[in-house]
C-alpha cells in the first residue's frame, strides 16, 4: 500500500465521519423544529387559556412518539444513503483498480 493510498483512505474516514455528523445534526435539527412548531402552534391558536392548557397536555403526551418517528425515519435514511454511498465507493474502488 501506497502513501498515496494512505493519504486518500485517511481523507475518505474524514469525509465520511464528517456525513455521519451532518446526518445526525439533521435529524436533531428536525426534531426540535418540530417541538418548536407544535408550541407556536398551539400557543398562537386563537383559544382560551383553558383549551391552550389543554393542547399544550396533548401535545406534551405526542411528543415523544412524534420524536420517535421522526428519528425512525432519520434512520430509515441514513441507512439509504449508506447503501447508495457503499455502492458508489465500490464502483470508485473498481474503476481505480482497472
């Protein structure tokens, strides 16, 4: 092995450590705008204290099954672009050995 492939598989762990933080910075990003927007929404609706109070309890009780959800899907697309990444660094990795 080569210093030069030493160098590129240094750079490609960078890079992909680097995607694997911006995922999950997405996914948490996601999930507080998510909280945030269900407040103002129920805290800008034109109701009573009485049914605010009510909603902000019901949404507090959603809450963590829509976070839930919300990093399931997450998940769901990390996985994906994993897959689509691997495949693309399998066809680099022929391509370079021809």
């Amino acid at each position: 092995m080569s210093i030069m492939d030493l160098i590129e598989k240094g750079k490609k762990n960078r890079q992909k450590k680097v995607r694997q933080k911006v995922l999950k910075n997405v996914a948490i990003g996601a999930a507080i705008g998510t909280t945030l927007g269900a407040v103002a929404g129920v805290l800008l609706a034109p109701k009573s204290g009485k049914e605010n109070r009510q909603d902000i309890v019901r949404a507090a009780k959603e809450l963590p099954e829509k976070a839930k959800e919300i990093v399931e899907k997450t998940k769901v697309k990390v996985e994906e672009v994993k897959g689509k990444m691997k495949e693309k660094q399998a066809i680099v990795t022929e391509e370079q050995e021809v």
